[in-house]
C-alpha cells in the first residue's frame, strides 16, 4: 500500500457548501455582537428610566419635607416665647392665633407630657379626645425632637396630620406644641416633578395610609395603601425597589425612600410594561435584523457559490492534462484560485475554531495572577461574576475575592499551584458588592518554556443554580418523608377507630375502604394544588361529586371564596365524605325529595377576628333519630374534626333532618381566596 494510500482521506465538500459554511462562521459573532449592542442598549434605557424613577422619588420626598418644615418652624419660633415658660398660656394662645390663618393650619394647641390640654386656638375646643397624640409622636417630642403624627381623617378634603414640636426649659422638655394642618395639598406636589404618562406616585404614613397619591387622590388618601407599600413603610430600609399591583391593577416596579422628618415614605412607580418595552422592541428587531442578513447573506453566498464552482468542474481534467505533460487549458488560473480559497476556509476554519473556543468560554471568569498574590489579567467573564472591571482589579491581591472563612483553604490551594499542581475544587468566592457566590474553580501554574512558574492561572464558573438544585433535593426528600409520615399516622388512626366500631372484617374493609377514598379525595386536591391552600368551595363539590355524581340538583352549596390550609382540607375533606355516605345510605339523599344544603359563612368572633361557620342541613329525609351510640363516623364529625382545625363541631338530629355545624377560627384557612 503506498503512503498517500494509507493517509487517512478527509470527507470531500462541495465548493457551495464551504463557501455557506464560511459565510456562517462569519456571521454568527457579528449577529452575537449586534444582539449583545441591542440588548445593552435596551439595558440602558431601562437603567434611565430607573435612575429618573430614584431622582423623582428623592425630589418628591425633599419637597414633601420642605412643605412639612414649615409649620414646624413656626411651632419652634412659638415654643421660645416667654410666655410659656411663665405659663401664661392666654398670650399664647393670641401668639398662636396669628398663625392660624397660615395656609392648612387649622388649630394649635399646647400640651403636657401626658396628653393634657393647657392652651388651644379653638374657641369652642373639641372633645379632649380629639387632641390624643400617638405614642409614637409624643415619646419623639418629650425626647426633644419635632414629629409628624399619622394620618387623621378619610378623604382628600378631611384628611390632617398633626406636627409636633417640643418646648424646652433649662435642657429639659416642659410642654409640646402641635399643629394640625391640612395634607390635601400634597396631593398635587407629584404634577411638579416630571412624572411620566403612566407613571403613579404616593406618600404613606407609618400605619399605611395616603397621606397623597397622584391618582385617585379624592378616594384614597387617608385609607390603608396596598400591603406591599406597608412592608417598605416599616421596613428596616430608608430607601430601595419593590414590586407590587396597585388598586388600578397594573403591575409596577417602585422605587422608595423614606423621610427621617416625618417617617412617611415616598413611592414613585413605572409601568412594568414601560420597563419592559425597550428590550422587547430590542428583541424583536434583533430577530428581525438577524433573519434577514442570515437570509440575504445565505442567498448571494449560494449565488456566489454557482459561479464559483462552474469553472471548476473539471478539476481532474487540469490535474490530468498537468500530471501527462498535456497542453493545459486556459483555464488554469482557476486551479490558483481553488487553492486560494481553500487556504482561506482554513484560515477561517482556525479563525473560527478560535473565537468558537472564546465564545465558549466567555461565561467564565478567567484571570493570571503573579508570584505576588495580585491580579495580573481579568476577562469581561470575570467581570460579569464579580462586578469589578479590569481597571479596579488588576493590581489588586486575589485575596479580596476571599471571604475570612475561606482564608486557610484559598491558602493551602495556592500553595498546591505553586508547587506544580493543578487544583480543581468547588469553593466560594465574594463579590464587590458583598454577596457570596458559589464556584467550580480550575487553577494551573503559568510556566516559561523552561519549566520556570512564572504565576498562576485561574478559571471560576458560577455553580449557584447548581447548588440551589442541590439544596433543593435534600428539601423535597425531607418534605416527602414528612408528609408520608403524616399521612401513614392518619391511616393507622382511621384503621384503629373503624376497627375498634366494625363487627366483621368485612364491614371494616368496607368501612375502611370509604374513608380512605374520602382521605384520596382531598389528597388529590392538596397534589393539583402543589400542598397549597384548597378553595373550600372545590373541595365540598369535590367530595360530593364523587359520592352522587359531577352535578346533584338535590345539594345546594353556598358560601364566601374562602382557601383551607392542608391539614384543614384533609380533616373536613373527611367529614364531609362522612356526611355524604351517611346521607346516601340513611338520610335526605337516600330518598327523591330529599335535599342538602352546604353553607358557610364568615363570622366575628369575641377576640375581634373571625370564625368561619361551615353547616351542613339535611330537608326531606327519613325521620331522623339520634343514634343508640357513637362510632367513628360521630367521632370524625364531632372530636377528630374540630381537632384538627383548633375548633368546634356539634350534631343535632332535628325533625326535618340532620344539621351539622363547624366553627373554627378563620386563621386556621389559607385565607381569601386568591384572584
């Protein structure tokens, strides 16, 4: 066999084929960096608008402060006149009248450090009630600092809020003075600060209510806010972003800061389809963008392509002509060109098998480090996981990646690399900004020709999804195990008690068998619904529908969108299952004329919360008589039951039918039902 024989012969391609696949390889980092550029930009719009968003809210917040001051200023300029130090409080009260015509002011009064009246500007002063200050405000004014009290009154005409300033004697706090003023203004300060179209802004108190609201105002300021506002509003933060719906159900994104002043909190919101729209235009035209120039690009290259590969269809006729000493056509300069653009595909080939292994490597962190500990080389890779650039970074000890209780094992690594190892190992390292991020790192000396390590080299790939997975698992096998549990003790206790009531093993496996279907039944409902909350409606017609068919003219159920907790549905789930069997057999649905309503109702309860009150009420049945003793199917309706759901259950065997009812606290459901 000759030697060109025994080369391994490569697969041959078309001239069309290569011409596309150069055509592809260029392409694909020039659409990557165009889609990257599309999608920076529509990044920077977003961080525009967010910047506008925190500039606004900080503007709103200093002018609400500024508006605030004023009234306070003027019971400071009141709180060091003679007159009150010598308690003459009637030259006060003229003092204080001649600031009641003030813009907003409506009354000003003096009071003692336990709510006392001693002066007021009213001539026929109201109920001393309605001078109470919040404990809030009168510890901040007998500390010696003016305060803002929360918010008075409901509408945008009758709502006030109350400032309070204190009145010092020789260092300590003797009276305070307050001022009520009115807020209605406030309302109006947003249209002064370039809000954009779509955009809402609100002020709430510590208690989560309007003080103003740029939409709505006449009907929302002095009622609660949405109970995300309320989170931030005594939240540890001064300031920051939250998420939330508001009452005109659009989904907005909020910037927050809070007033050291008055403790009300300033909300600037933004569509979050307004965030959004800029990388979804972005998107679409990169799509756009990118198809057509893959298009266009593909066809004139397939149009090249046939030109091309024309003049080279008798390739082997030159080779032979060339090879038998015969006269070689004219066209010879075309075997010159085939090898031209076979060394440039494999030019680009290399070219491309090299940006191919950067493109695939982009997303790690990759920096060298000297024999000194500092960075000498950082990637945009390391950059996105870290967040310094190349310009913090380089210069600096890889240590500052290091937090303290990774020292010894960042040390001992480095000492590995340094000997001549390479080390792989799953570590942590730290952020600029603080936070902890899970890695896979892969370090390597740097060595001269001569063997000499020159530094290191190191490669870290973020692992936290990883490890979220990770932890996840153990979470569900945990969760898994405890609810078989559960589940098991709940079968063994139904076994003993229809047990202990059964007078044959058939009459228990029958027994047995309905009250395990009853307990699948709410299982089932507890799985559609991943262990979440269960709408109590779905699970009575759930059960029912199971025992006497999807629809049942014969049962009428009623009743609020309320959810039940697991353990609640699991337990009523029973009881109904009881209830219905029971019926079938002996009561209202054994006969024709016979009907059942379910209902249930919210009630007030005497610690002021709520109880809700599920009944079931048989009409039309067989006589009903009070049974000679209990067994289980009692003890589920009246003990086991109310057991469960931290309630109360009775039974009563009326001459129209059965009447069951449940009473529980409303705490022990899921709550309303979600919509």
């Amino acid at each position: 066999m000759s030697e060109l024989s025994a080369r391994p012969q490569k697969q041959a391609r078309t001239i069309r084929f290569r011409i596309l696949s150069l055509i592809a390889f260029i392409l694909l980092p020039l659409i990557i960096a165009f889609i990257w550029m599309t999608y920076d930009s529509a990044s920077t719009k977003r961080r525009i608008v967010e910047l506008e968003r925190l500039e606004i809210t900080n503007r709103i917040s200093s002018a609400v402060d500024q508006q605030i001051a004023i009234p306070i200023g003027m019971l400071v300029g009141l709180a060091v006149a003679d007159e009150l130090f010598k308690g003459d409080f009637a030259d006060f009260r003229r003092q204080a009248l001649k600031l009641v015509p003030q813009p907003n002011i409506t009354r000003i009064w003096a009071f003692t450090s336990k709510g006392k009246v001693k002066a007021t500007t009213e001539i026929d002063p109201k109920d001393p009630a309605d001078y109470a200050l919040d404990p809030v405000t009168m510890e901040r004014v007998f500390s010696g600092q003016p305060a803002v009290s929360p918010v008075r009154g409901e509408g945008l005409s009758q709502t006030t809020v109350v400032v309070s300033a204190p009145v010092k004697s020789n260092g300590k706090v003797i009276f305070g003075l307050a001022a009520e003023i009115r807020i209605a203004s406030l309302s109006s300060i947003f249209a002064d600060h370039g809000l954009g179209k779509n955009w809402a802004a609100a002020i709430v108190d510590r208690n989560n209510r309007y003080v103003a609201r740029s939409l709505d105002a006449e009907n929302r300021v002095g009622h609660e806010a949405r109970p995300e506002l309320g989170v931030v509003a005594t939240g540890p933060n001064q300031s920051g972003t939250f998420e939330n719906v508001t009452y005109e159900g659009v989904e907005m994104v909020n910037s927050f800061r809070r007033s050291e002043l008055t403790g009300w909190t300033t909300v600037v919101a933004v569509p979050q389809t307004e965030l959004e729209a800029p990388l979804r235009k972005a998107l679409a035209w990169s799509l756009l963008g990118s198809t057509s120039l893959v298009l266009a690009s593909l066809w004139l290259a397939s149009l090249m392509a046939s030109r091309i590969s024309e003049p080279i269809q008798n390739l082997s006729q030159f080779a032979s002509a060339l090879a038998g000493g015969r006269p070689v056509p004219d066209a010879v300069h075309h075997i010159t060109e085939l090898d031209e653009v076979r060394e440039a595909l494999e030019k680009s080939m290399a070219q491309s098998a090299r940006l191919a292994a950067i493109v695939a490597s982009s997303g790690d962190a990759i920096m060298s480090i000297g024999l000194d500990g500092k960075i000498m080389s950082w990637n945009k890779g390391a950059e996105d996981l870290f967040g310094y650039t190349a310009e913090e970074i380089i210069g600096q000890p890889k240590s500052v990646l290091v937090p303290s209780r990774n020292k010894s094992e960042f040390t001992t690594h480095r000492s590995s690399v340094l000997s001549g190892e390479s080390v792989r190992a799953d570590s942590v390292r730290r952020k600029k900004n603080g936070q902890l991020v899970d890695v896979s790192l892969n370090s390597a000396p740097i060595r001269r020709p001569d063997g000499t390590i020159i530094g290191t080299s190191s490669i870290m790939h973020d692992i936290s999804e990883r490890k979220a997975e990770e932890e996840h698992r153990h979470f569900l096998m945990r969760e898994v195990a405890h609810r078989s549990k559960n589940q098991l003790a709940i079968i063994q206790a139904i076994a003993g008690q229809t047990a202990r009531h059964s007078g044959s093993i058939d009459d228990f496996i029958v027994a047995f068998r309905q009250r395990l279907q009853g307990l699948a039944t709410s299982h089932d409902l507890l799985v559609n619904q991943n262990w979440r909350n269960i709408p109590l409606r779905r699970l009575v017609e759930h059960q029912i529908g199971i025992l006497t068919g999807i629809k049942n003219e014969s049962v009428e159920v009623s009743g609020p969108d309320v959810n039940l907790s697991p353990q609640a549905s699991e337990a009523i789930g029973l009881a109904l299952h009881e209830l219905a069997t029971n019926s079938i057999k002996y009561g209202a649905l054994s006969v024709p004329t016979g009907r059942v309503e379910i209902r249930w109702t919210l009630q007030p309860s005497e610690d002021a919360k709520q109880n809700l009150v599920l009944e079931w009420q048989e009409h039309g049945g067989p006589p009903v008589t009070p049974p000679s003793s209990k067994g289980f199917g009692t003890q589920v309706l009246e003990t086991l039951t109310a057991r469960s759901v931290q309630g109360e259950a009775q039974t009563l065997y009326l001459a129209e039918g059965l009447h069951w009812i449940l009473k529980f606290p409303a705490a022990m459901t899921g709550g309303p039902k979600e919509t």
